[in-house]
C-alpha cells in the first residue's frame, strides 16, 4: 500500500459525535481535533473508537458524516474508578506539576488497565494491516502497548495533550514503568512542547531500556520517533466569526454595558490549574494600588462548569464565588460592579463577541499543555489592538512569545503586568498582536493534523 494512502483509525476516550438531547440521533462534537481530523478520516474511510458518554451501554457501530463510529463501551464503576479517579485523581494533577496533591490508588490503577485493554481490543479489531492507529492522550496511554502486542502489521502514533511531567515528579507514580512501557509501543510519540517531550526522554531512559539518539528512542528492536507538535486552532474560523454582524453586534452591546471601561477578560474551564483566583487577588491589587482609577476598569471572568460532580471542584467554585463577592464588595458601588462573573459555557459566537470586547486577555493557568484560548484571541484580533497577557507555563508561551509573559504564582508580578497591559503603547501593542495573528494564522489546526500524520505516514 502507497503510504500516503494509509488508512486511519483514531482512538480516543470519546467519541466525536454525542446523542441529540431527547433523541437517539447522534450530533457532532464541537472542538478543532474532530473538525481538522474529520477530513482525513472521510477520505481514507477511516473510523474513531471511542466512548460514546453513555455509562452501562452497549452501543452498535454506526456511520456519522463518513467516518465508522466504534464505540467502547464503559460501566458507572469504571467511570467512577478509571476517569475520575486514575485519570483525574492520579494522572492529571500530577502532570500539572502536581498543583494539587495526585492520589495513588491500586483500586483506581486496575480499573485504568482493563479499560485500556478494551479500548485496544476494539483498536485492533478496527485496524487492516498497515494501517495508522492514533491514540490520543493520557487516558488511553496503555493502549499502545496493548495494541503492538495484538497488531505489530500497523503503524501507531500517541499524541500527549497535556504536559509530560518533570521525572522527579513523574517518578512518584507507583505504575511508572508500565505507563512508560504502554507509551513506548508507538512508533511516534508526539508532544505539545520541547519540554514535554524532553521530559518524557528522560523518564523512558530511567525507568526501562530505551536509549534517546536525538529526536529517536531506542526501544528493544525498535526505533520511535519523539515529536514536538504543537496543537492549533482553526484560525480561519474564528478570524470568520469576529466579522459575523451577530458577534461584533454583540461585542458592542457589551462595550455600552462595561461603560466604555478596560475590559480584561478570564475564559478557562473551572479547573485548579488554570489560576483563576489568584488572578482574582491580582486583580484587587490592581485596584488598590490605582485608587484614582478603581472605576477605569472590569474585570469578567467566563468559567466553564468541570466535573460539577466532584468535591474538589465544588469546593474551587465556592472559593472563588467568594472572592468575586469579596472584591465587588470592597470596590463596587452604583453603577459600578468591578468584577463580572459568568459560571456558564458559551456558544461559540457569543465567545467571540467576549473576545473582540476584551482590552486585555488574561491566559495564566498554573500549568497547562497548550491553552487554545490565547491562540483563539488572537485570531479574532483582526484590527490587530489587545493585549494578551500568558502564562509562562503554558505550551502556547513557547509559540507566543510576543505576549506579555507572566510567572501566574506570583501575585505582586501579575498585578503589575495587568496595569502595564492596560496602559500598553498602541504601536508595541500593534507588534505584538501582528506577529502572534502571523503565527497562529500560517499554524492552524489543518497544519498541526497534517504534521502530525506525515510523521506517522513515513
């Protein structure tokens, strides 16, 4: 078979489709990696496993919009004991520079493997031979290994979207190997960042075998290929979506309702790591260090409900509801409320009407893989103003440097750089913003899918 005619088969935790509310129709996702994906896989009759969201229930294969639907199915138990807690109660803070306390589990680490077994069987039984196997991120991270063992015929790639953690960090898992082990049966392993990528290097030579030469492992008999590859928005889109007359009506309505005030705005998933309170506090000293001008400015912060379900999370929403109280409380007065707080999701038009409002955006999680928002902001800056002020510890910070950089730990240095972004010249501001919107524009999701597929094509 021409390479360039290989078939794909994407595996990933979920499906890119979910049932129509009330129906037993199925709609597709939202999201950039199911619309850069979908026209590969519809060309080269392609199919996606994945979960399809529906605990205790299995589900028949299913065609949607061209593409082979295989569900995997996934009890309550395993949701409870594989998702929340291995992958979000082990795996995701640890990866996040273990901004919260990671939990180890034996009962969380068996439920993980069998899952991984599943999701490979149904990889296998997808696959013809010489064919490309896809598996995305942390979840399914097992699942190379598994599926070498069942199809060593196929080519198969891992993506990471989250960052590969430090080995001091890393090194604390109890089931570091087999996590590595897992890893390592994919002949390209690819990465958001140089660190992330480099981190991983390094566990691998630690904990099994491998040998790095370069940009290659050496497994055993093997030699994969470790790739950085940054992961992009659909530029085109959004740049499309803040012309629509509905969004810059939108942003207008906005603008009279702010009273013409510097807007900076906040949009995160409502998660520990993305920093959101102590951007809060950075805030309140904004306005206590600039008593004359307290009234100059607004701060609206978007968060999107996570996983509403676990206490943690509930705990972080209380937490922060209380500092937007706080805040409002000691600065506002009639007709004036400094903090505007929405615990919502957005649609997508109604996003973009908050980014051509936005004077400053405001990106500073404390550790995050990539963080499509500043990419997303940018991209809809089509007059070039704005002022993206960006976490050091994001993946996007090693493409958009031209952003105001931030340590998002340090309260007195984030303060400091939202006054310098508010007060920004219009001339620096213009360079800035012309060389990030060159970037994201020349680097978008359709550039990111057909790197990472020619890796995997060679």
């Amino acid at each position: 078979m021409d390479t360039a005619e290989k078939r794909i088969v994407v595996v990933a935790n979920r499906l890119p489709v979910r049932r129509v509310e009330g129906s037993t129709e199925w709609e597709t996702s939202p999201g950039g990696l199911v619309s850069s994906l979908t026209p590969f896989l519809q060309d080269r009759d392609g199919c996606w496993v994945g979960w399809a969201g529906v605990a205790d229930e299995e589900i028949e294969n299913f065609s949607h919009d061209g593409i082979e639907q295989r569900p995997v199915p996934i009890s309550a138990e395993e949701i409870e004991d594989y998702y929340y807690g291995f992958c979000n109660g082990t795996i995701w803070p640890l990866y996040h520079d273990a901004v919260r306390t990671p939990e180890f589990h034996r009962h969380w680490w068996g439920p993980y493997e069998e899952v991984n077994r599943r999701f490979a069987r149904e990889a296998a039984w997808s696959v013809n031979p010489d064919d490309i196997a896809w598996v995305q991120d942390y979840q399914l991270q097992l699942v190379p290994g598994y599926l070498r063992e069942q199809r060593p015929d196929v080519t198969i790639g891992f993506y990471l979207h989250i960052p590969f953690p430090p080995v001091e960090l890393f090194a604390q898992l109890p089931w570091r190997t087999q996590i590595i082990e897992g890893i390592l049966g994919a002949d390209v392993i690819a990465f958001q960042t140089a660190l992330g990528l480099a981190n991983f290097a390094r566990a691998a030579q630690r904990f099994t075998s491998a040998r790095r030469r370069g940009k290659l492992l050496e497994y055993g008999d093997r030699t994969i290929k470790l790739q950085r590859a940054p992961i992009a928005i659909d530029t085109a889109h959004f740049a499309a979506l803040a012309q629509s007359p509905l969004a810059v009506t939108r942003a207008e309505a906005l603008r009279r309702e702010v009273h013409d005030r510097k807007v900076i705005l906040g949009v995160d998933r409502l998660d520990y790591t993305k920093g959101i309170d102590i951007r809060l506090r950075a805030f309140e000293t904004l306005l206590e260090r600039n008593p004359r001008r307290e009234n100059e400015f607004v701060f609206i912060q978007v968060a999107v409900p996570s996983r509403e379900g676990v206490g943690q999370y509930t705990e972080m929403r209380n937490r922060i509801e209380q500092i937007v109280g706080h805040i409002n409380g000691r600065f506002g007065h009639p007709g004036h409320v400094p903090v505007h707080y929405l615990y919502r999701n957005l649609p997508q038009d109604e996003l973009v009407a908050y980014y051509l409002l936005a004077d400053v955006m405001a990106v500073t999680p404390l550790r995050d893989g990539m963080n499509l928002v500043a990419k997303e902001y940018v991209a809809t800056r089509l007059d070039n103003t704005g002022v993206l002020l960006l976490s050091e510890f994001t993946g996007a910070a090693e493409s958009l440097s031209q952003a105001l950089l931030v340590n998002p730990h340090d309260v007195d240095g984030l303060s400091g750089a939202l006054a310098e972004a508010v007060d920004l010249p219009g001339a620096d501001m213009k360079k800035r913003m012309v060389a990030m919107r060159r970037y994201v524009k020349r680097n978008d999701i359709y550039d990111w899918a057909r790197r990472c597929l020619g890796e995997l094509r060679a």
